[in-house]
C-alpha cells in the first residue's frame, strides 16, 4: 500500500532561530509551537560544551560509542536483530515499556522516555493536524530504545541511544564529540575512511549502514512488521538522530531524490522532537485513544521484535 504526503511548506523557514542562553524570548515554529528559551537544565538545546555533571557523563557516553561503533560491530548488530525473534508485543505494550527508561545521551532531559514520545506526538498534531501518520511516527520514533530492556537483549546505552552517523566512510567532523573516533578500529581503514568508503555518490541512504541504535532498529521492526506509513515516516524514524545531515548538511553526497524529498519532512520533525523536551506532563489516558487509533491504522495489531 503506498500513501502520497503533500509536502511540507518552508515559507516561515527562516524565521526559526535558536536563543542564546539566557535570553527569555520564546520563538514560534511553524503552526505556533513555541520554543522554550532554555531545556530542563537551563542551558541551550544541545548544548555539550557546558560544564555540568550531566555534560561530563554524556561526553563519556559518547566516548564509548565513537570507540565501539565499526562496520564489524554494525554488521553483527543489523544480522541478529533483523530476525525479530526477541518477543511480540503491541505498540502500546512498547512505549510503557518506556516508562523504565532514561536516555545517558541526552544533555536535554532526564525524564521516561515515554514522556517525551508524548509530547513531541502531541506538538506535532497541534500544529499538523491533518498528517496522522506524523503523529504516529513522532509517537513511536524513539521507541527502539527497548534494546535497553532485558527483554530485547539489554544492550549498552553506547549501543542504543545517541547521535548516529554512517559506518563505512570517514566520520564527519560535525559529529559531537567527534575526536573520539581517533580510537575507533576503521579510522586509519583505507576502506573506510575516506568520503564515500564503501558508498558511492547518490547510492541512496537505504544502502548506508548507520550506527547501529534505537533509530535503525525500530526501522528495521517497522518495515519488516509491514506498517503501511509512508517512506517520509521511516525516514524520519532511521535518521531522526542523524544530526550530522540533518543539522550540518553532511553526508548529502549519499543522498538520493527520494532522500531529498524526505528530508523536508524529517527536518521539520526534528525541531517539534528537540524542543518539546520538557517537565510539561502529557495526560496519557486522555490521549491514549486517539493513538490507539493510529497504531490500528497503520500497523498490525502485535508486531515481532
């Protein structure tokens, strides 16, 4: 089944700017959501630079995954959970799971994840409320961060969660904390490092292997469980943290026309994934239906994972 979006308009584009810290003004995006001037630690969005002790254990984190993240490591990861053999559960089964979660990465928020599901989904109907399948995505889009529950195999934080960017081609330097990859096995890999790698221009990024994570996997889960969300929203749900291309402009040279295309609707996704991060509580069982609702339309009842 194949659904055509309308795509996204860019007039008010730029007009969105980002506050430095310190500054009270909040700033309106798109249909009217308002940024905050500051996140839950009262520091800029994104912010790895700042002292803090929260800043010093995502650096660590990020350490980690830049050591560990290789085309070896990828490969094994993509061939073992590809069998969607760990366990059936519905979607919503999942994002409770969320509620026993934290993600180490993010300097932005140390609420459940399923907090954040939530407002970001409800961000983007206020203001798009004729595309339900961006609904959905947002609701479900972090949702392979279950690979930390014990059911799913209980993989590391450096494994699930964070900035992700391709294996297979030299690492850009707009990755966070990029210096750490000096210590990663395919660095000094004449195979590897250099701008196209194992790609080729245009090879489109379907045939890129990213860093293996919650992004690729929940893909992975969607695509193979058959969801009938159209190509913007499983682009959205694989790249979504592939700050590097969608924030910096890297690795355009894999894209694809369809890639194109899609971007448009991933990088207004984005600013409604970023800065709806807050300790705003969201009514769970009061927007429950209408979720449940979407999860019927677009996806089988009990999907494998």
């Amino acid at each position: 089944m194949t659904i055509i979006v309308d795509q996204p308009q860019f007039e008010n584009e730029d007009k969105v700017q980002i506050p430095k810290n310190g500054e009270k003004s909040e700033l309106v995006l798109d249909g009217g959501f308002c940024v905050p001037h500051a996140n839950t630690f009262g520091h800029n969005f994104r912010d790895y630079d700042v002292e803090s002790e929260r800043q010093k254990s995502v650096e660590n984190f990020y350490r980690v995954n830049h050591i560990n993240q290789t085309v070896d490591f990828v490969k094994r990861m993509r061939d073992e959970y590809e069998k969607l053999d760990k366990v059936e559960l519905s979607i919503w089964e999942c994002c409770e799971l969320l509620n026993e979660i934290v993600d180490e990465s993010d300097p932005d928020l140390d609420e459940p994840q399923i907090e954040h599901l939530l407002q970001t989904a409800e961000a983007i109907r206020k203001d798009y409320p004729n595309q339900d399948w961006l609904h959905l995505t947002a609701l479900i889009h972090d949702l392979g961060k279950v690979l930390l529950h014990p059911s799913f195999g209980e993989l590391p934080q450096w494994a699930v969660v964070g900035d992700t960017f391709p294996v297979g081609c030299a690492f850009d330097k707009s990755i966070v904390h990029n210096k750490y990859f000096v210590e990663n096995q395919d660095y000094n890999n004449p195979t590897y490092n250099s701008k196209y790698g194992i790609y080729s221009q245009g090879c489109g990024l379907e045939n890129v292997m990213m860093s293996w994570g919650h992004d690729d996997y929940m893909y992975l889960v969607a695509k193979e469980n058959r969801t009938t969300l159209p190509s913007a929203g499983l682009f959205i749900i694989r790249y979504h943290s592939f700050y590097a291309l969608h924030r910096s402009g890297a690795y355009k040279h894999l894209m694809n026309e369809e890639d194109a295309e899609n971007l448009k609707w991933l990088q207004i996704f984005n600013k409604y994934d970023l800065y709806s991060k807050s300790k705003v509580r969201v009514d769970v069982e009061k927007v429950k239906p209408y979720y449940q609702s979407l999860i019927n339309k677009y996806f089988p009842a009990k999907l494998k994972w």
